[in-house]
C-alpha cells in the first residue's frame, strides 16, 4: 500500500496522589503565562497552547526533550545518528533558530552547523530543573520578536514556594531513575528552606549512559554500520535561587543556574576508505563538551500601587554558552606518506547580557474591561566561532595546520555583536463580562548587527567586505476569544512573525583559490517574515474538554545559505546567502479528554485523552513538498487511577511519510511507514513522601522511524536502520521527599 491511515495512539494520564494535577476534564483550566505574557486559563488564550507540568513529567519518566514531548502531535523532536543527538524542536514543521526556546523568559542559545565535525545544537536544559514546560504553536514575534517565527517553548524553572508552605520551612527531596535505551543512570537533589521573608532552593542533578539503541544490525566498522557508535555520556546540572520577600506583594529573587553536558564517542561509522583520496582511516575519536551558565536578579511587584501599573516585573541577566567539538583521525596512507594523525577542534560561543521589563495595568472603558501588558525586552549578544586544525605525520614529526581545503584556524563568519531592543503592547479587551475578548497586540523590534574582523578572518578572507545590519521590524498580533454558549467558545486570530538576518548568513566568509570559489557577505539580507492564522473551537465541561483548531501560515524570504551567484573577476564561482524561498503550511489540530468517573459512578478512576495533527507543507519557489512536515500523527490514552497506585497505556501511531521531495534523477527518498507503539506506564505510592515509577516503552518491540531522527535518504540506502528507534526498553524512577 503506498498510504496508511492515521492510527491513534494510547497514552494515559494518571495523577497518583491527592494534589496531583486536575483531572483531563478541566485541561483548559490550567494557568499559562507564555501566550499572552499575562496569567490566563487556556479557554482565554486566542492560541493552540500545550502545558506539560512536573507532575506529567514524572509520569512520563521524562529525562530528554524526545521524552517530553513523545505525545504531542505536531511537535517533533529532531536529532542525528552517530554523534549529535537531540538537535532542534520542531513545531508545526518549523524548526532550528526559527523556534524561540527561552528559559524563565531568557532564549537559550543559537543553534550552528558547518561540516561533519561541528554542531552547535540547543539542546542546553536540564529537564529536572522544571516545574512546567508551555508551548505556544504559531508565530509569536507579536511579545516574542526575532526567532518566534514558528512557535515559542517556554521552560520554567522551580522555585522555593513550589516545595514550602505555612507551616512548612523545609523540604528535601532525592531521585534515582534508569533508563535502559542508553544504559542510563540519572539522579537528583532538591533542597528548599525559607520563612516569611528570605527563601532559597537548591536543586542538583547528574547524568550518565551509554550510546541510544536502534534497530540496526550491521556491526563492525565503516560506512555500512547501522548500529550505534559507542558512546560515554555524562551531564550534570545546578539550580539555585534565593528570594527575598520585603511584603506579601513583592520579591526579589537571585537565579544561578548552571547546566553540562560531555559525549565521548568513538566514531566507527568514519572509520575505512576515504572516498577517492586513498586514505584509510583507522581510528576516529569525538569529544563533544557544551556548558551553559545563567545569573538573573529580577524583581515581582504584585501590586505597584501607582498609576502606570498595578503589576510589575523585571529582570536584569546574563549567560554565557559554549559548545567545543574535537575530533581526532588517525589514518593510513599511500606510500611514501604512509600515515597522519589530524585533530579537529570546533568552538562556538555566545554570551549575552539583557533586560527585561513587563507591566500590567487594568481599567475599564464604559463597558469593556482593559488588561494591558506591556514591557521592554534589550539584549546584546556576542557570537564567536572558531574551526582550528593541526595535521601530524608521525614518521617524520613534521607538523602543518593546512587540511586542505582549509588553513587552520578559520573562522566561518566574523565575531560579532547582535544589540535588540523592543517595544510591546498587548491589550486583553473583555466585553460581557468577558464572555467576548478581544486581544491585539503590536510588538517593535530594533536589531543591530556589527562584525569584527580580526586576524584570522581577514587572513582567511583576503578583501571580502563585511557587512552591518540595521533593521526596524513591526510584528502585529489580533487575537479573539469567544464563549459564546455556557461551556463553548471560539477563539483564533492573525498573528505576525519574523526573523531578523542571523549573523552566520550575512557575513559568510571563506576563500578558497586552489578549489575555485569564495563566499561573500550579504547586508541587504531582508528579515524571514511569517504571516499565521488559526481559528478553533473549544469545549471545557466538568467531564469533558475538547478543541480543534485549523491554521495557515506563510512564510516569505527565507534565507539560504551559500546560493551560487556566478563568477568574480578572478574566476573564482561566488556563493551568497540570499532571500529566495516562500513556503505555506496549512493543518488541523486535535485535543480532547474525558473523565469517566465523572459521567458513571462505575467508571470511577478511568479517563480518556487524545490528540491529532494533520498538516501539509509546501516549498512555494520549488513547488516541492517541505520534509519538515511530519504525517498524519496522533494520540489517544486510557488511564486509572488510584488513591495508591495507578497504571497508563500510552502510544503512538502515525501514518506513512509519503510527502517527500523529488529525489535526484534515478532514485527515490525512503519513505517510511506507518506505525504504532505501545507504551505501559504505572506508579506506586509507598505512604506519604516515597513513590515509584515504571514504564516500559514499545511494548511490541515494533521497528520504525521516528520523524525527528530521519532525514532524506535513499530508498536503496543499505543504512537505513541506522535511524530506527529503539525495540523494546524500560525506564524506572524512585523518589523520596520530606
């Protein structure tokens, strides 16, 4: 059959203890700041918003963004065999720097990719140190500005007030969790102790394991391997926060947070011929290293008591990330070379320091009630990237940086200093008592641009002229909600993204005359835009919630990088990042649940939940389908649930991913084909303050492929199994708190 209908796929929430999370029936109760920027349940909010709390999180043995997000149609989870791992979240088929992920507000660092040796990913969040994960799908630039283009992930740390009480200035917390997929070993701490003015949280976590498994069964060396590399993992994390309360409106609160993560990898996917070079690589060793470290002082004022505002927050930071790469081959060569050693060594750092400012002042005009929210968001980055080499040959001791075609060290675009500051407003306008809202909002952002050239780069790059960036970018947003009879409502709206020129596309640069070509800057470099609209329908009864929502977007001058323009003066072919591609992605979405305890008495304890995501994507200057897109996917779940213990049969099923790009002439992309898996889930509660949790995850041991870990490759590939998913595997989790 060349299609497979949608299947649905069973997952089950389960609260297991008496202050666990509404039931799926009051979904749409639940506070969410991120859509708005404002406190709103999500039947108020003109947006498809997901909410993952700590409490579905421990559910789901959640330890990686794969984890949290396995059943949310329409959010994919991209990562690469061999070395990498998790790389980007995709939402609505749009991923990479397009996607703003942001921890308590501050956006995480970029992603960067040049070469098999070098990728900066963003995958810099330790998922242990969250209270709550929101998902906006969408644009969102309208309060989130550049890299909102396709949707923002807001992670939310926790804090003291999460674990401490009146009559409770102490809590401790310990975890221990395994996860046999990569022979992991993760373990936590949590200390929070406070009284009515100063309180402060501790939270610690480490990590270890081994290569992720796949379906693959070609062992041994080179490029016909489909099982994993081996591979050593080691992470470990720190959150500390300390608040000081002066009134009951009002806290200052101190953040550090500090997150680190080492992969080495014995790479024997490289090892065997090179190609034509007849070179035979013997040996090839990774160690990939990345660290993020955060310092935030922020203030919250819950009542200002002027005019301007009656809330108000803030915060000033800082954070530096850093991700190095090196990569040692050790090579056999034809006489009378014989052998050579070459080390590769990859870096990419950004440091950013910023200020936030949001307020909120309510009045009334006759009989429409105002929420206003508005605020200043300003940050300078600094991004340096640096590819240094060093090639040895160990008979003679003679030692070069030149790999051709490189002349270590290069740089692949200048250091340089991106500054934006923005303005926004957003009004919450309720008539009817709120039955009817009405939510505009405008956001201007100012961006900046300036390169450095130094030494390396300008060696690199003899002549090549930089270019500076100064754009102004205005990204409207109209949103409506309206409930319009007892328990439903309509919401939906137009909603505005962009993405401002990013730094490594605008001033590209490398030279190379022995192969004939050169790159050069680009600073008429046009802003990526997106144009988003969605409207749904939503129920939210004692027993039941439902939504479904359709949406369209289009996006105009995406950028891509190193377009052939022709040839210069020299002869040398000219490559150009240019604003060329337009693409539109259309689909509906699904959401519903049921308690079925609180229609029957007999079903007391049983639930239902499902979702859906049908979407289509289209490249508009090639006329091709975008692979971005994910097929027909969907969930659906039953679940009980116990005073003590309680049990989840949770999966996933998608259909055939038969939307692809023409292949080249000859030959035709895999597809891969529908599936469904199985997950079982449960927990038990030994008394107050102990609890364990179980899953084992494919229960029918079914081979597929995941969206996410697959990219465009040959039908004919014999290394297709490289990119399954794992068979069969269990995770388990203790913790204990007092």
């Amino acid at each position: 059959m060349r299609s497979t209908p949608l299947f649905l796929a069973i997952g089950l929430l389960l609260p297991a203890v008496a202050q666990a999370e509404p039931t799926p029936a009051v979904e749409f109760d639940r506070i969410v700041v991120t859509a708005t920027r404002t406190e709103r349940v999500v039947a108020d909010v003109p947006n498809t918003v997901d909410v993952i709390d700590r409490e579905r999180m421990d559910e789901l043995l959640v330890r990686d963004l794969e984890d949290l997000f396995r059943y949310e149609p329409g959010i994919t989870v991209g990562s690469g065999f061999g070395r990498f791992g998790i790389g980007d979240i995709r939402i609505r088929g749009l991923g990479g720097n397009r996607v703003r992920i942001q921890t308590d507000g501050i956006a995480v660092p970029d992603a960067f990719s040049i070469g098999s040796y070098s990728n900066a990913n963003r995958n810099f969040v330790d998922l242990d140190t969250l209270k709550r994960v929101e998902v906006v799908r969408g644009p969102g630039s309208s309060l989130y500005g550049s890299d909102a283009l396709g949707g923002v992930v807001s992670f939310i740390t926790k804090d003291p007030l999460d674990y401490l009480a009146e009559g409770k200035d102490a809590y401790f917390g310990l975890r221990i969790g395994h996860e046999s997929d990569w022979d992991g070993l993760s373990g936590g701490a949590t200390a929070a102790f406070g009284g009515a003015r100063w309180s402060a949280l501790v939270a610690a976590s480490h990590r270890q394991g081994k290569e992720p498994e796949n379906r693959g069964e070609a062992g041994g060396v080179g490029d016909a391997r489909t099982l994993p590399n081996p591979q050593d993992r080691d992470g470990r994390s720190l959150l500390a926060k300390l608040v000081f309360a002066p009134g009951t409106d009002q806290r200052f609160k101190l953040t550090v947070e500090g997150n680190e993560d080492a992969t080495d990898t014995d790479v024997y996917t490289s090892r065997g011929p090179q190609g034509f070079t007849g070179a035979y690589n013997d040996r090839v060793l990774a160690r990939d290293h990345q660290t993020r470290a955060r310092v935030a002082f922020g203030h919250e004022m819950d009542a200002t008591g002027s005019g301007f505002a009656d809330s108000l927050d803030w915060q000033v930071y800082r954070q530096d990330s850093e991700t190095t790469q090196h990569t040692v081959e050790e090579r056999t060569l034809a006489a009378p070379t014989f052998s050579d050693i070459r080390e590769r060594e990859f870096n990419f750092d950004q440091r950013v320091y910023g200020l936030q400012v949001n307020a909120r002042k309510g009045f009334e005009t006759g009989s429409a009630r105002h929420e206003l929210a508005y605020g200043l968001d300003a940050s300078r980055t600094r991004t340096r990237q640096k590819r240094d080499g060093l090639r040895i040959f160990p008979i003679t001791g003679v030692e070069t940086p030149v790999m051709l075609p490189d002349v270590f060290p290069v740089r692949d675009f200048p250091n340089s200093r991106t500054t934006n500051v923005a303005l926004y407003l957003q009004d919450e306008i309720s008539f009817a008592d709120g039955a009817f809202r009405l939510i505009p909002a405008l956001r201007v952002d100012h961006y900046e641009l300036e390169p450095e050239a130094d030494n390396i780069f300008a060696e690199d790059n003899p002549g090549v002229a930089l270019g500076k960036l100064s754009e102004t970018q205005v990204s409207p947003k109209l949103g409506a909600v309206w409930h319009f009879s007892g328990d439903w409502s309509l919401f939906g709206g137009y909603s505005r993204g962009f993405r401002a020129p990013p730094y490594n596309d605008v001033n590209i640069g490398f030279t190379n005359v022995m192969f004939g070509y050169t790159a050069i800057a680009n600073p008429d470099l046009r802003p990526e835009t997106s144009d988003g609209f969605e409207a749904g329908l939503r129920f939210n009864g004692d027993a039941v919630y439902a939504s479904v929502s359709g949406y369209y977007n289009r996006y105009d001058d995406f950028i891509e990088s190193l377009a052939f323009t022709g040839f210069n003066e020299q002869g040398l072919m000219v490559y150009q990042s240019r604003n060329v591609s337009e693409a539109t992605i259309h689909g509906i979405e699904l959401k519903a649940g049921v308690d079925l305890g609180r229609l029957s008495p007999g079903w007391d304890g049983w639930s239902l939940r499902g979702a859906a995501a049908w979407s289509r994507g289209e490249d508009e200057t090639s006329g091709q389908p975008l692979e971005s897109i994910d097929p027909l996917t969907a969930s659906l779940g039953v679940a009980w649930r116990g005073e003590q213990w309680g049990a989840e049969l949770a999966g996933r099923f998608v259909g055939r991913r038969d939307r692809l790009p023409d292949a080249p002439v000859g030959s035709e992309y895999f597809e891969s084909p529908g599936h469904g898996v199985l997950d079982l889930l449960a927990h038990r509660e030994f008394g107050p303050g102990a609890r364990l949790d179980l899953g084992v995850f494919n229960l029918t041991d079914r081979k597929y492929w995941g969206a996410g870990a697959l990219p465009l490759v040959s039908g004919a590939s014999m290394t297709i199994d490289r990119f399954s998913a794992p068979g069969r595997n269990f995770a388990v989790n203790f913790a204990v708190e007092w």
